[in-house]
C-alpha cells in the first residue's frame, strides 16, 4: 500500500504562485496525495485560480474564507482536515522538488518513530537565482540522518534552521502536538518543530526538497526594531516546548541549559548588531537578556565584542568602522 500525504496549501495574495505550488504536488511520484487550498480571502483572483485547479485535479479541493482569519488560524484549519498518513504545510509561493515526498515516506516507513522529516532546501528570489540551503551542513556521503530531540535542539542554535516547505509530519504526531499557538505569530514554526521533536526523533534528508521563496519585501524590513521581540518569540517557544518535553520522558534540564546558551549567544549577537545600527536601547535590553539566559555570555566572543563597542561609544565606533570600511575597498580580501 503507498504511503499517503494531505498537503495543505494556505494561500493569502498569491495566486500568481498558486499554480506551480499545486503542480509540484500532484506531480510527485510514489505516494497518493491529497491537497486542500485555503484562501483566506485574498484580494487578488486566487479563488478563481484555485476553483480551476481543484476543477483540472480531482485530488484538489478548493475552500475559501468570508473574512481573512490569519495564517495560525488557516494553518490550525488545515491540521483539523488532515487524516492521511503524512501530512505538510506548503506556502502557496513555495514548491515541492521531484521525488521529495517519496523520499520522506520511504524514511518515515523504515522509521515509525520519527515524528517529522525535513531537508534541504533551494532558496529563490524574485529574480529566480537559487542558492542551496545546507541546514545541516554537507552530507559527507550519506543520504539522511536521524536526530535525537537533543541532537535537534543542538543544531538548531537556538534558531529556527527548518525550511518550511520541507518538513514533512506524521499525521498522527501533529494531531497529538495539536494547532499552532496563536501567542506564537512570529515563532509558530519553531515552536512546532520542537513540540515534534520531543514526542519522536527527527529525520533530514540531504536532498533538496523544496524551494523555498524569499521575497525582496521580506529581506527588506527595518529589522532593528524587531530585534528584540523575535528573540522573546523564540523564548517562548522553547519554554513551551521545555514545558512539554519531560512528558515525554526528555531530559528538561539538560535542554533548558542548551537552549538557554544559544539563546544567549544569538541575543548578544543581536546586540551587537543593534549598536551598529544606532539603536543602544534595543542593544542594551538584548545584552541583559543574554545575560539573563546565561551568565557566561558576556565572557562569549559576541559579549566581549559588545563590550569593546559599548567602551569606545557610538561614535568613535562609527568612526572605527568607517575606517575598516575604507581600508577593505582599497586592499580587498584575495
């Protein structure tokens, strides 16, 4: 019998997208899938996109929203309608590489305890480039791998490091996990991830599985000023998931001092970045975070390159890498 897959496509304003996403599922090769889009109620014509191909594919089911609920809310919709054996999350301007889903429901097959399987990725701009995503570094010869809940917790860094579009469930371990936390808007993912992570181990494929789109619009933000709530964000999402783990027979608080010391680490990073940009209140309240986190991160390569800034001031400090500046135009690196 083939392994099954429901493929739930939440689409908001991307219709010119709509079609590749849903062509690169049903045309995957050894697996039965079935593929629900959710519009939530887009201004553009992604209903009369998606009304044609549920009409052109029989697997294709086509709903739309009276009023736009959110993507935690679409997302949690599409959990609910999943019963198949394995279950994804596609963003509508996302797509499935050939071959991915068999992949997984190969590895998933030899291991029933793994809770989800992810892989790497092609990340793709607006004008097409694509540049492969290593989340997990060269593969050095193997195909896959299986992570432990702490071998996941170790490579994140205290990150999310997942490609959406490659992470594949298993259906019954994401109706145990549950929907995604609407307390979580900007963090979601990786809380997910690391709720599955501890209720089974963790499977990556090396293949590129999916190409993952990253709009200029994106890239563009003033990312300054959310600095500091994204590092909250992630906080949250391992206390929640450390709130959960030891149900699960994990070993709490050896993951809490793991989680807790790349968070520092990434947070006195942040800070440091925040001073460059003239922003010393974000950067002063991130340091003391990481401090919070892990007392130790202010003798961590980032605090000690913090305090050497914060000393010399901001503006001798501009002055500093003004300086650097100048002197990389006139003698690059070779």
């Amino acid at each position: 019998m083939r392994t099954s897959v429901d493929v739930v496509i939440p689409c908001y304003n991307y219709a010119r997208f709509l079609t590749e996403a849903v062509k690169s599922v049903v045309s995957q090769a050894g697996v039965d899938v079935r593929v629900l889009i959710i519009d939530d109620c887009s201004p553009d014509n992604t209903q009369e996109v998606g009304e044609e191909l549920a009409a052109l594919h029989p697997c294709v089911e086509f709903r739309r929203h009276a009023s736009n609920k959110g993507h935690i809310s679409t997302y949690n919709e599409g959990i609910e309608w999943a019963s198949s054996d394995l279950f994804l999350l596609l963003s509508a301007d996302d797509a499935l590489l050939p071959g991915a889903l068999q992949r997984v429901a190969r590895m998933m097959a030899d291991r029933p305890d793994l809770s989800f399987v992810f892989g790497n990725a092609m990340l793709q701009n607006d004008e097409g480039i694509r540049v492969l995503s290593e989340p997990l570094g060269k593969s050095r010869g193997a195909r896959e791998t299986v992570l432990s809940c702490r071998d996941f917790v170790e490579v994140l860094g205290g990150r999310n490091i997942v490609p959406t579009p490659s992470a594949v469930v298993r259906t019954s371990a994401q109706k145990q996990a549950g929907g995604y936390n609407h307390d979580l808007p900007h963090a979601g993912d990786l809380a997910m991830w690391l709720l599955l992570a501890a209720a089974g181990p963790v499977g990556f494929v090396y293949e590129p599985q999916a190409v993952y789109r990253v709009h200029a619009q994106n890239m563009s933000k003033t990312y300054a000023s959310a600095r500091l709530p994204d590092v909250k964000q992630r906080l949250a999402a391992f206390e929640l998931f450390l709130q959960e783990a030891g149900r699960h027979g994990q070993d709490v608080p050896l993951l809490r001092r793991m989680a807790m010391k790349d968070l520092a680490k990434d947070s006195m990073k942040q800070a440091c970045m925040a001073f460059n940009e003239d922003e010393p209140n974000v950067s002063f309240e991130l340091k003391r975070l990481a401090q919070q986190f892990d007392p130790g991160a202010r003798f961590s390569m980032p605090g000690l390159r913090l305090l050497l800034r914060t000393a010399l001031g901001q503006g001798r400090w501009r002055q500093v890498r003004s300086i650097a500046s100048a002197c990389r135009s006139v003698y690059p690196r070779q």
